[in-house]
C-alpha cells in the first residue's frame, strides 16, 4: 500500500536530516542506524506482497512469500551493525584526544593545533 | 544556516525519491517460482532463504563474514589502544558498583539455557527459521550472559578472550576448508558437491556443516566485541 | 495494522534523535528495533525477524549503553 511505503521515507528522511544537522556525534551514528532501518523494512514490506506464507517448503501447495529480499536483508543487518560498532570505536578514541563530543569544537581544537 | 542547507537536502532528496516510492508496480513471480520449483532439488534446504544464503548466493556469505572479521578487529584495536596509554578498567564488581542479587542470579542461571536455543537455532537452520547468523547472534548473547552473572557462578568461565580468538581463526579455517571442498568432489567451488554423488549420504549435511561453522564465527567475533565493551577482564 | 506500527516507530525514532538525554534516545531505539521485529513477523519473514530481534535489542543496545557509559551521557 502506498502510506507504507510513504512513511518509510518519511524514515529515511528524518535519517537523513540527523545525519547533516545534528551536532552531538552519537546522534550521527543513531542516524545512520534509523537509515538502516528504513531501507531494510521497504525491502521485506514490497516483497511480501506477493505471497501469504513464510518461504518454508511444506508439504500442501500454498502461495510462498518472494524468498529473495529476505536474504538479502540477513546480509544487511549485520553489516549494519558492523558499521555502527566502528563508527562508535571511532567517537570512542575521538573523545579521549579532544574531550568533547561536539563538531564544531572539535574542528576548532584541530584547527588550532 | 545549517538548517536551512537540510531542508533544501531533503526537499532536493525527496524529489528523487518521491517518484519512485509514489508509483504503483507489481513485484514479479519468476524469482519464487523457480525457486519453489528448484531449491530443495539443488541445494537440499527445505528453508528457502538458508537455500539462496547458503547455494545460490555463498559468495555474499562469505563477503559478509569477511566483514564482520574486519569490523571485530578494527574495533578491537582501535578501543585497547596503541599499547598501554591508559591503565586496565577495574571489572565492575571489585569496584563496588551498583550490582544487586537480581541481576547476577538472573543471568547466571539463564545462560545455559540461551546457549543451548543459540546451538539450536543454529543446528536447524536448514528446516525451520534459523541459521548460522541468528545462532551466532545467540551465542553473543549468552556469552554476555555469562560475563553478567559470575558472581553466582563463583568461579571464573572457561571461555576466556583467548579461547575465543582460538575459536574464531579455527572456524574461519573451517569456512575456507568447506569453501574449497567442493572442488575435490566434482562440482564448482561453492556448489553442494554431495548432490553429484548421489543419495548415499544426506544432502544437508553440507548445509549443516556450513551453518554452524558461520554461527561459531559470528558468534566468537560478537562476544570478543561485547565482552571488551564490559570491561570484563577475564584474561588478558 | 502494519501502519499503525510504522508510525510508532517514525516516533520513536524522531524522539531518539531529539532527545536531550542519550540514555532515553537508545531504549527509544531498542525499541524501534523490538517493533521492526514484531513488523518482520508479521510480514511472513521469520529468519529476518530473530535476526533483526537479536541484533537490535540486544547487542546494539548493549554498544550504544557502553559508549555512553564512558563519553557524556547528556547532549549539550
């Protein structure tokens, strides 16, 4: 259905806005990981229309759910992840040399150096 | 300013993207046809997704597993630093942290029980919904369950970090040795080679094989992570 | 049904990146994770749904409570 698909970008807008807007790191990285979030639902939401049951061969003829999108979106969680544990091991090590988690100062200290 | 530059980003992204989210298309059948008709026959999963994770598509699995190493070891070095610049984190409970009995109780008595539904979850990937990531996943956990409720356990856990790098580079050897196996027994580098040999043996077993060996790869390297980020400091 | 739960979660998710205390914006984001799950069930998809359940609520959260813990836990 379309208001689905509609509030799924409203998703990855709003991402998208934390990700260019926001000052706190952190909440860079909450950003990155609402984008995630969105992308992997409108898969699993537009490849479920065609079917109405989970792609598991039984033994009766029944319509199957598009197998496809689904492992295709195993891969991208956990790669998902991956990226959020470094990106946070980086504003790890970015705190202890600058002792602030704000851009704008932490330009600053570097500028100055 | 810099509001101003992100509302017209995303008035400029959703411009791009409206017209593809607003248009109504249909979603084409060949894909799951083929593989209704197909999948048990080639690969000998009767779980439709391990069948493409684990035969049609084994070389994103691999891509993935080389990802998560990288991700574990990067991350891994980037928290201990450049050798000693700052002293060892106490673990919490010599330090008389907040640490009630419910806690350490809890966790420690419901750790055997997650790993054994993550060994389950892992060992029948190939007929129900599971697999080798999801049993991975589980096995973290349980790690960390472990690593919450020693107290109760009143002695140190066997798996210490370096048991656990053993664990991870063995089975990342298990991976290749499964990955190149196939080339022995007559069928191409990924492919189930006991489907060419006939119905002697099982055809999951192949699938079994794989499945666990990704599940104690994923789930080593997810609680080498986890257990760093707890400050608990088994061996060193 | 599904979208009443994905309003939920765009909610969730504008309160954690407008929070202005991380620790509320990381169980907002648990559960973003633990709706998306039960969306995931719903939609016939059971293999991304332990994934996505195990993965979201419980180690990402555990990573988010870690660099909290030892960064500042209040936004400006």
């Amino acid at each position: 259905m379309m208001i689905n698909r509609i509030l799924l970008l409203c998703l990855f807008l709003l991402g998208f806005y934390g990700l260019m807007v926001l000052k706190n790191l952190v909440k860079k990285v909450f950003a990155l990981s609402i984008q995630n979030s969105a992308v992997i639902l409108l898969f699993i939401v537009e490849g479920s229309r065609i079917g109405d049951h989970a792609p598991i061969l039984s033994e009766d003829q029944v319509r199957y759910v598009d197998p496809i999108p689904q492992a295709l979106m195993l891969t991208a969680i956990v790669v998902g992840i991956c990226v959020t544990a470094l990106a946070l091991a980086l504003v790890y090590r970015l705190y202890q040399k600058y002792e602030s988690l704000n851009v704008e100062e932490i330009q600053r200290k570097a500028n100055n150096e | 300013m810099t509001k101003l530059m992100g509302i017209v980003s995303l008035l400029l992204l959703s411009a791009v993207l409206g017209p593809i989210i607003i248009t109504e298309h249909p979603w084409s059948q060949n894909a799951r046809d083929f593989l209704l008709h197909n999948g048990y026959r080639d690969t000998g999963a009767s779980n439709l997704v391990s069948a493409i994770y684990l035969g049609y598509r084994a070389y994103d699995t691999i891509g993935e597993t080389i990802v998560l190493l990288a991700a574990v070891t990067g991350a891994v070095f980037l928290i201990k630093g450049f050798g000693s610049s700052h002293q060892a984190p106490v673990p919490s409970y010599k330090r008389g942290a907040i640490r009630t009995n419910i806690i350490s109780m809890t966790t420690g008595k419901l750790a055997p029980v997650v790993m054994l539904f993550g060994w389950y979850v892992m060992f029948f990937g190939h007929q129900s919904p599971g697999g080798g990531f999801q049993g991975g996943v589980v096995l973290a956990s349980g790690m960390l369950f472990i690593a919450l409720g020693r107290e109760h356990h009143k002695r140190d856990s066997q798996l210490t970090k370096k048991r656990l790098h053993r664990i991870e580079v063995l089975s990342l050897w298990l991976i290749l040795l499964l990955v190149c196996i196939p080339l022995t027994l007559g069928a191409a580098i990924l492919e189930n080679p006991l489907t060419k040999i006939g119905d002697s043996i099982p055809r999951v077993i192949y699938i079994i094989g794989f499945n666990m060996a990704i599940g104690l790869k994923v789930g080593s390297g997810l609680s080498i992570l986890g257990l760093l980020m707890m400050d608990m400091q088994h061996d060193d | 049904m599904i979208t009443i739960l994905l309003l939920l979660i765009v909610i969730g998710s504008t309160y954690a990146l407008f929070s202005r205390d991380l620790l509320h914006s990381t169980i907002a984001l648990s559960m973003t994770s633990v709706v998306s799950a039960l969306i995931f069930y719903l939609l016939h998809a059971p293999d991304v749904a332990i994934t996505e359940a195990a993965v979201g609520a419980g180690l990402s959260t555990v990573i988010f409570i870690w660099i909290i813990k030892h960064t500042k836990r209040s936004d400006p």
